[in-house]
C-alpha cells in the first residue's frame, strides 16, 4: 500500500500516516500538484492525501482510465477541487475532514468582522508607516460591532459557529439564508432570499460551500442591497464572491468594507483590492492553528486506515 502525501503536515501526522501503510512519500513543496503530478498519483499510488489546489477534474481522471489509486483522503472540509462524480466513475473514494475546522475558521471570521469595521488592517498600517499622529476623538471611526444584526449565508456547521459566537458574545441579532431551516440553540430568523438579507443586516458573512452551485453567489446585485455602512466578510471560497463586483462597491462606496481570507484567483491578490483602505486582507488563516491543521490531518488518516483495514471510510463525501 503506498500513500502519497501532497503537502508537508505536522510529524504527528506523518507518524500516524505511516502506522497504517506499508509506504508514506511526503511531497515536499507547498504549491498545488502540476498537470503531471496529477495524474503520477493516479496511476503510482493506492492512496493521495491532497489539499486545496490540487485540481483532480474530469480530465484528470479521463487521462488515466484504469487508476491505481482509490481513495483521496482530503485534507479540509472543502473539496470542490475534486470532481467527486468523476473520481466515482473512476472507483475513487472520496473523503474530507469535517468538523475539525469549524471553530478556527469561524474565529477568524468574527475577527475580520472586527478588523473591518473597527479598521484594525488601516490603523496597523498607519502605525507601520510612522504617520500616526496620535490620539484624538473623531480619528478613524468606525462600526461598533456590538447589538448590529449580523446576515450568515450558509447556515452549517462554521456558519451557526459564527451566528453563536455573535449573539453570545456580541449581543447580536441573528439572520440567515440556508436550503432549510435550521434548529438552533439561539434565536435566529431566517430570511427568504439572499438579496433580502443583504439588504437587511449591518454583517454579511459567506459560509457557504465552494462549487459551481455557488459560483459569484454574492454579485453586484447581492453588494447593491447591502447597507452603505455594512461590512461583507468571506472565510468559505474565494470565487463564490464576485471580485470585480466587490471592488467595484468598494471604490463606489456602496459598502463601508470588507475582510477577507479567500481570493477568486487565489493566491493572486488584485492589485485594485490590496490599494484599497476599505478591505481587510488574510492569507488564507482560516484554520492556521497547529492544534487543528493536527486534528484536520489525524481525521484524514481515520479515512485511510479504515480504507486500508477494508472498512467503510467515517467521512465519505
């Protein structure tokens, strides 16, 4: 049995790994897998554990019709880099790692929304650049956080984290678009459509799923709703929001702001987002804690060691 690892992870990981196969290859490079190293996993080994950016399209999975490999044990909950009904044509299983990124991912969440209405990126710099002249009442003044109404888009596991997190900490009030209404441990109202929501909340937070289903799901008609003193902020997938359309609001001053950790054309950065004060800008932090990148590894060998052991994998997708 031999395991290819796409991307250096903790040892603990690495070391559990090899507990359960007979042969563990860690790529060393940080960047996505290339066109060629694509399918080398396909037809070299038993099982990939691959990352965001590793694109194994229908193509991918067409070029090498008879693959060795059958499972791909994601690293992350997010798996729209795979196409899954492709890898099941193929006899590939897929897997992801639910769960253990719901509360990094919605922390850094209720962060942007703070750094975005209290301006912390702008402040920072200001600092930075020794332009800072100090103290006085009305300097840089933003949002107040605290009794806003807060709109999540996408209420499932990060985004009823985020909701919770808001209303008990923050004394929020709690609305949501979701394909279905959701049981939750705090009040919420859930609202019709998106273009509702983004009219009628002072936060507009992504937390939907990456896909073609959510595809520019925020558009220049969702950021024409909003309130011109509301903030929207994306910790799900960088092309569910429509990047020229943000900038567009954001020189119009259509919205007061935005925090960001994703990117449409990630890891490119537009030039028109980083000039802008207005944005707040995150490389990709969403679960960048030790502790989690640990468990989010720990649950993707729990899907290889059952697939080795001929048991049905915990977290098939």
């Amino acid at each position: 049995m031999r395991i290819w690892v796409t991307r250096p992870l903790p040892d603990v990981v690495v070391d559990a790994a090899r507990a359960c196969a007979g042969e563990v290859v860690v790529r060393t490079e940080t960047l996505p897998l290339s066109h060629e190293e694509l399918r080398a996993c396909l037809r070299d080994y038993d099982v990939v554990l691959p990352t965001l950016g590793d694109m194994f399209s229908a193509e991918v999975f067409a070029d090498v019709p008879s693959s060795r490999c059958k499972l791909l044990a994601n690293f992350g909950v997010g798996y729209n880099h795979i196409d899954v009904a492709a890898a099941s044509a193929a006899g590939v299983v897929v897997t992801n790692t639910p769960g253990a990124v719901t509360d990094a991912t919605a922390d850094i969440g209720v962060m942007l929304m703070l750094m975005s209405a209290r301006r912390a990126g702008e402040g920072e710099r200001m600092v930075r650049a020794g332009v800072w002249p100090g103290w006085h009442p009305t300097q840089m003044l933003g949002l107040h956080m605290s009794g806003k109404r807060v709109g999540i888009v996408g209420m499932g596991r990060i985004g009823q984290a985020i909701a919770r997190r808001c209303h008990f900490g923050f004394g929020m009030d709690v609305a949501y678009v979701s394909r279905s209404p959701k049981v939750l441990g705090f009040p919420a109202e859930r609202l019709e459509d998106l273009t509702t929501l983004a009219a009628a909340v002072d936060f507009l937070v992504v937390a939907v799923p990456g896909g073609a289903e959510t595809h520019h799901l925020i558009d220049g008609a969702v950021l024409g709703a909003m309130q011109p003193h509301a903030h929207l902020v994306n910790i799900a997938r960088g092309d569910v929001v429509d990047e020229e359309a943000l900038v567009a609001a954001l020189q119009a001053r259509q919205i007061a702001g935005a925090g960001l950790d994703v990117y449409e054309f990630e890891p490119h950065v537009s030039e028109a987002l980083m000039t802008l004060e207005t944005v707040t800008l995150l490389p990709h932090l969403g679960t960048a804690a030790l502790e989690v990148r640990t468990a989010m590894g720990l649950m993707a060998v729990d899907n290889i060691a059952a697939f080795v052991a001929g048991k049905d994998v915990p977290n098939a997708v």
